[in-house]
C-alpha cells in the first residue's frame, strides 16, 4: 500500500554532508510519523531522528546537533540533512513511516564517510 524510496546516499569525507530523501507514495503521508533509521556494518539498525505528524521532531544523541529532519507534506517527502559527518556516521539509512498500528520501510540508501 505505501512505498517508501529514499535518495541522496553516497561517499562524503568527514566534516563533509548529505541530504537524505525519502519519497512515499499514497495518501497517508501528511497523517503519518516519520523515522530515519540506520544500520552501521556488523551493528543493529538504530533509530536515528523521528519527525511526527504533527511536526514533533526528537533525535537520538549521537545526531543530536549534527543532523536535521524535516518534512514536506505536499511533495510527501521526509529529508535528513546530515551536517559534520563522521566515519562512525557510515551505515544504510532506511526510512520508515508509522500510520497507527501500521508501519512500512524503505530499502534503504548507503552513507559511506570516509577519507
């Protein structure tokens, strides 16, 4: 019912950024929370930066000051804008969308920081 696609990944140096996308398809989006996830090589995926419906926005602490969430309803998109990368940053950036009980996840898009 709900496709997400996220965009933007690549190689970037430390220090350097990244703007992350995820486009969703459907009517739900305006009416949903939105996540970005992300899973480090050998490591758990964990959540990263959360933005709700209503415009609430928490991060986790190892983002908090460096990456910004944001979302634009009207093109049913959800940003992550990463800002002084670190190699400990690298991972597959996954977005997820929570509309009540139900949830769907993108494929995810590479973050690779590295010199």
């Amino acid at each position: 019912q709900v496709q997400l696609v996220e965009s933007g990944g690549g190689l970037v140096q430390p220090g350097g950024s990244l703007r992350l996308s995820c486009a969703a398809s459907g009517s739900i989006f305006s009416i949903s929370d939105m996540g970005w996830y992300r899973q480090a090589p050998g490591k758990q995926r964990e959540w990263a930066a959360q933005i709700t419906s209503r415009g609430r926005i928490n991060y986790a602490d190892s983002v908090k000051g460096r990456f910004t969430v944001s979302r634009d309803n009207a093109k049913n998109t959800v940003y992550l804008q990463m800002n002084s990368l670190k190699p400990e940053d690298t991972a597959v950036y996954y977005c997820k969308l929570v509309y009540g009980i139900d949830y769907y996840w993108g494929k995810g898009t590479l973050v690779t920081v590295s010199s």
